[in-house]
C-alpha cells in the first residue's frame, strides 16, 4: 500500500521561506538547513521546503501550478486567516468567496506558491 504523507515546495532560500511558514502556522521546523527544512504540520502532513537551486534532478517549474490547501472549521476561521495573513501583506489572488465546494481565498508565499484556505460548505 502506498500512503502520499509528504510535499516538498521548490524555494528560493528555505531558511527565509522556513521563517515565513513558521510565522503563518505557529509550528517551529523538525529540521533546518541553509538547503532544505521540514514542518510536521498537526494533521501529520510534512511540508518540506528545498532550495530549488541544489534539488536534484534540477527543477525547472515555475511556482504556482498547483497549491497547498489549509482546511479551516468553518467561514469564520477563513476570514479570520485571511484578515492576518492579508495584513502582513502576503499577495493576495483570490479574495474569500463561496465557491462550490465552499467558502475560500487563496495568498502566495514568497516564492509564488499558492496557499488556499477553505471551509467545505455545510462546515
């Protein structure tokens, strides 16, 4: 049996992108180097942030074709996220909206990832 538990996000610099995270989701990194870091967020998920510029084979992707989704327990804890993570100036592409599957917004970090938050309708 397989069980996809890990995603690695392409970075700039992981170390300034670790800082980044670290202040979004309240969690310190379980490993930290200058090429590569790594979160275990609560759900169990890894995040990790490697410096695509030691990565190998060389990644040659642009950022933004594909996002980390964050579940929130309901629209009030959207726009809560969103009132602070818009207010530390993160760029913001979609403004919260009910969509079909629920209500959401999506930021990008510092390398153009995007970050979606939702609450699925009914939640």
């Amino acid at each position: 049996m397989v069980h996809p538990d890990f995603t690695i996000l392409f970075v700039d610099q992981p170390l300034k992108s670790a800082d980044f995270y670290q202040s979004l989701f309240q969690i310190d990194p379980v490993e930290r180097s200058p090429t590569f870091v790594l979160f275990v967020l609560p759900t169990g998920l890894k995040l990790g942030l490697w410096s695509r510029h030691t990565a190998q084979p060389l990644v040659t992707a642009a950022s933004g074709a594909s996002e980390v989704c964050i579940k929130c327990d309901g629209a009030t804890d959207v726009d809560r996220v969103y009132a602070d993570w818009s207010g530390r100036g993160l760029r913001v592409l979609q403004t919260p909206v009910e969509m079909d599957f629920g209500y959401t917004f999506v930021v990008t970090d510092l390398d153009s990832h995007r970050l979606r938050v939702y609450a699925m309708t009914g939640a």
